[in-house]
C-alpha cells in the first residue's frame, strides 16, 4: 500500500510534539510541586511570611536592597563597600558575602516596582526555580539522560532535604552557576560523561 509523503515526515513531527509538550508538564509539574512545598509558608500567608529567621534572612535583604540603592544613585548608599547601617564604620562589606552575581535576579524585581521585602522573596523563589530548571537541562541535554531521569535529578538537586535548610542562609542558594560550569565540561567532552538512557 502506498503511503502518502506527507504522513511519512508528519508522524515523527508529531511524536516529537507530544514528547516535548510531555517533557514540559513533566518539569513544570515537578517545579511547581517543589516550589510549593518548600516556599508554603510564604504562599500561604499571601508573600506576608518571609522565610526563615530573621538573622541571615533580614541582613541579606538589606545587602541586596543596599545594592540596589547604590546602583540607583540614592546619596545614603553612594559607597557600595560601606553601607549606612554600619555607618561610621567603613568597608564592613567586605567582611561579608556581597551577593553581586545573584543579585541582577532581586533587581529585576525591585525595578518592577516591588517592594523590598517581596523582591526578596521572589529573588529566593527565583534561585531555587534556576537551580531545579538548570540542573534539569544540564542532565539532560549534558549528560543525556532521559526526561523522567533528568527531572527527578533536578527536584533532588533544588528541594531536597539538605538544600531547603538553607533557605534561613539565603546566600547559599544561588548554586545555578556551578550547575552551569558542569553543563559546560558536558559540552566540551561530550563523550566522556554520555549517560544516554533513551
């Protein structure tokens, strides 16, 4: 029976379709789930709850909202490396994490017109979803594992146990870009860490 050219190239299109549309839910399922999960006491007091102490959480709100303020050119906050809350004291950021490569993901917000305390919780909510959603792609994509296998990789890797205790220590969990320095070495020796469970 001849069959016509057309159904030939259209069947595989539309496998490919469905497994992508497949792979989609699968991780926004997945992310979703997490994320609700780890961050329910803020969505369920309506973004009122910051999580969790007020120590590490509160100091480094400030430190993101003093970066902010800086780049903004607010006069209280002209000299980055010492800001008004340690005032007369001078360079006191220098003794502490200055979180300048997460800290574009609180700006964002802020220049959206958030305010402080909201764009930090978008900004923590923000650096789980990246660690989960890049670790899925970098499982996948570099090490070539299977949909399924890539995002129960990821949900381990941004929701387990030993990383959700660090959401009091905010500044632990922007943990993406060494996620992406692994994706890079897949990519520059594809060969040597294929996996491939298709």
């Amino acid at each position: 029976m001849f069959k016509h050219p057309a159904k030939l190239y259209l069947v595989p299109l539309m496998i490919r379709i469905t497994h992508r549309i497949r792979t989609i839910f699968l991780v926004v399922g997945f992310l979703v789930l997490g994320l609700t999960c780890v961050f329910y006491p803020t969505f369920s007091s309506c973004f009122g709850r910051i999580q969790t102490d007020p120590g590490d959480t509160r100091f480094n709100n400030y430190v993101l909202e003093h970066g902010y303020q800086w780049l903004s050119g607010n006069p209280i906050h002209n000299d980055f490396w010492s800001p008004p809350i340690f005032f007369p004291a001078k360079n006191t950021l220098a003794y502490s994490d200055i979180l300048f490569s997460a800290a574009p993901f609180y700006w964002f917000w802020r220049i959206l017109g958030m305010e402080p305390d909201t764009s930090f919780q978008l900004w923590t909510i923000a650096l789980v979803s990246l660690d989960f959603l890049l670790m899925f792609f970098t499982l996948k994509s570099g090490a070539c594992f299977s949909s399924f296998a890539s995002v129960i990789g990821a949900y381990i890797f941004a929701f387990a146990n030993i990383r959700v205790a660090q959401i009091g220590h905010p500044q632990l969990l922007p943990q993406f870009y060494s996620v992406l320095s692994v994706y890079t070495l897949f990519k520059i020796f594809p060969y040597a860490y294929a996996f491939n469970s298709e």
